[in-house]
C-alpha cells in the first residue's frame, strides 16, 4: 500500500522536529500540518481516497510516537500545554490519555487500508 510508505517519511520528519526542538528552535506546526496534508491530498488523488484519508492517520500515530521516542520521552506523552491544533483538540478528548488515542488511530489505519 502506498500510505505505508509515509511511515518512513514521518519517522525522519520527526527526527528533524526533535533535532529542532532541542536546539530550542520554533516548530513551524502549519507548516508541518500543510506538509502532511497535501501529501495526503495527493496519494488520495491519485490513488483511492481511504489512501490519503489514513496518511492522515499514519502521520498522527507514527509521527507523534517517533518524536516522542526521539526526545526520549514515554510513547504515550501528552503535552501539558500543546501547540498544534491538533494536539490541542486530542488533549481536550482525551486528557492526559496518551494510549486511547493511539490505539483509535492504528485501529482506523488497518480499517481504510483493508
């Protein structure tokens, strides 16, 4: 499937905001956000919409794990005070529940990818 092939670009894009955030640079969470986007509007037009549906879902587990790991925190670590807005509306769900969301996320994954 071709939107497993965007676990890799997530994994190195984190590795970068970890690079970034440890120099105490500013992460740039529009520009990050629009990236993952439009790669998801593009596999879902050029493929099948549930493609570039689960880029977006890829990206929030395999991103937010990846970064987490990379700065040496748990992989269920809940900013307590996020920026994205994303991460924002998670946090609002979910609290400080950093599993539940994860295990939705992998669960929709396999779903559009079946």
């Amino acid at each position: 499937m071709i939107a497993l092939l965007y676990i890799p670009f997530c994994v190195f894009f984190a590795w970068l905001n970890a690079r970034w955030i440890a120099k105490g640079k500013k992460i740039l969470h529009g520009i990050n956000g629009s990236i993952h986007l439009f790669a998801a509007i593009i596999i879902g037009y050029s493929t099948k919409w549930q493609y570039g549906l689960a880029v977006l879902f890829i990206t929030r587990l395999f991103f937010d794990v990846a970064l987490n790991l990379f700065r040496k925190l748990p992989v269920d670590y809940v900013s307590p005070d996020p920026k994205s807005i994303v991460d924002k509306i998670e946090k609002r769900i979910f609290k400080q529940d950093g599993i539940t969301p994860k295990l939705i996320y992998l669960l929709i994954i396999v779903i559009l990818l079946t």
